[in-house]
C-alpha cells in the first residue's frame, strides 16, 4: 500500500490503480508527455508522436539494442525529435527498466564473491 503523493498529479483528473504481472525480460517503460506531445506540422495537418508512436518505437529500439537500454532510450528520444522534424518543444524523459529474475541476480552476486 503506498502512501506518498502521485508524482505529476493533476487535481482535476482521476487515477487508478493496475497491476501487472512481469516476466524475466519484460522492460518496464516511463515517460514524460515530451514524448508523447512530440509534433509536426500545423493546424489541420499537425500530428502527435503519441502513445502509439512511443509504445513502436520502444519496442523497436528495445529489440535493435538488446544489451543496452541506455542505447534503446537514445534511439526512442531521437525518433520522436525525427517526427517533431527536430524540434521537441517540452522536457523528455524516457526510463527503461528491464525485470530480471531476483534469485538469478542474487546467484550471480554470491558467485562473484571471492
């Protein structure tokens, strides 16, 4: 149960809570509307990145740089600033999490002990 405060939380919107069942492997991926609000264009012919736009990208990226999210999230950010035309005009953040098995590590962490 958490009790601390909702980070971004806007008063006048609702939130709900989800859980979600990770396997080994998974990546877990957050960002900011800076990506997602990427734009090009104008008025009737402008168009957003969107949630649709990062969700390909991540998983795209995510299977072209399989040993470095770091890699993967430079590439998901340079995408969107490639749609935005080069111009993202709203902070961009992007975290990559990939789940990993805790048993595994910790078998990996006693067999590096000397």
């Amino acid at each position: 149960e958490s009790s601390g405060p909702l980070l971004g939380a806007l008063a006048s919107s609702e939130y709900r809570e989800q859980q979600v069942m990770l396997r080994e492997g998974d990546v877990l991926a957050m960002s900011t509307d800076g990506l997602t609000e990427a734009r090009r264009g104008r008025g009737r012919n402008m168009e957003m990145f969107g949630y649709e736009g990062l969700v390909a990208a991540v998983r795209e990226e995510v299977t072209a740089h399989p040993a470095s999210l770091g890699d993967a999230g430079i590439a998901v950010a340079e995408r969107a600033r490639e749609f935005a035309e080069g111009r993202i005009n709203d902070d961009v953040c992007l975290l990559l999490a990939r789940y990993t098995d805790s048993q595994r590590v910790g078998a990996y962490d006693e067999a590096r002990k000397p």
